[in-house]
C-alpha cells in the first residue's frame, strides 16, 4: 500500500500488530495521535516526554488501539481515560505545562474519506481503498484540532499505588 508519508506507515504497521487487522478506524487514531502530539510539541511520547500525557478518548473503538499503538499511554498506567460519548474524539493533555488539544473527527469525514477513495484509488474497493484513502486525505479534511483549557483533579493524574496498612489492600494515593 503507498502511503504519504513514510512515517504514517511505520506507525499504522505498529498499530496493525498491536490491533490485530488493518482498519479505517485504527487509521484515524494513528493520525489523531499524530496530529495531537504535533501540536503539543511531543516528538517522543514513548519517551520521558510521554510521561506528562494524558488522554481523554471519547470511544471504545479501533481509533483508541491507534492512539494507544502511537502514544504508549495505557488505561493501565492511568494515562488514557475511557470516556465512551461514541464520538471519534480525544482529549491530549500535557500535564507539566497544561496544554491541551482536542483532536476529533469532521462530521463529514467519512464523505470526504469515500470521495477521495473514488477518486484516488478508482481501482480499489471497500475496506482497502477506504483505509488507503483515511492514510492520505489531507488532515485539514479529516480532522479539527481545538486548543482547549482542561483542569486536571489528583485523581486523574497518573500515580503510583500505596499500601494502606489498616485495610491491608493497595489503594491509589489520591483514592
């Protein structure tokens, strides 16, 4: 498959492994990742840099494997919130200087994403010609990015969990 930019491929095959199938959704996320990290300034958020991001995801579907896949934020290390409004939307927050940006889908992108299929990959059809054309349609056509103000609680900050002796249980600290 011919993608636009050499490194939109290697994240989208990370992303295939980790997902388990190649899929428009799974797309969409690695670009909305992409996108956020760009504009928050993060160049390596696996790195320590990542380590002040948090995400708020506003689905439970494919588009969060590809965020995950791209940002290495996991429910797990209580950076990424699962806050399903079924919309293909995400919240990226960089905790040391709170900016934030949310990133999200346009209303009328899978239109957009169909008609650039037609007319790009005529030959193709479906899935393949749609996932092709989620990689190439410009960002301006698919997603819109808000610079947003977000004020963090303790407890949505990512910790680390602490013995609590009377109850002999472990317990976030913030809990």
């Amino acid at each position: 498959m011919y993608w636009a930019d050499g490194n939109l491929q290697v994240m989208v095959d990370g992303a295939e492994k980790f997902h388990g199938h190649l899929c428009e959704g799974l797309v969409l996320g690695v670009r909305m990742a992409l996108a956020a990290l760009r504009e928050l300034g993060i160049e390596d958020s696996k790195g320590p840099a990542g380590k002040d991001l948090v995400i708020f995801v506003e689905t439970d579907r494919c588009p969060v494997d590809g965020i995950i896949a791209v940002t290495g934020r996991t429910p797990g290390k209580r950076s990424i919130k699962m806050m399903d409004y079924g919309k293909p939307a995400a919240t990226f927050i960089e905790t040391r200087s709170s900016n934030c940006v949310r990133v999200s889908a346009r209303a009328d992108f899978n239109e957009k994403v169909g008609s650039f299929a037609k007319s790009c990959f005529p030959r193709m059809e479906g899935k393949p010609a749609k996932v092709a054309a989620m990689a190439m349609v410009p960002e301006n056509d698919l997603l819109r990015l808000q610079r947003v103000g977000v004020e963090l609680c303790a407890r949505d900050l990512p910790g680390k969990s602490h013995r609590i002796h009377k109850l002999q249980r472990w317990a976030m600290k913030s809990r």
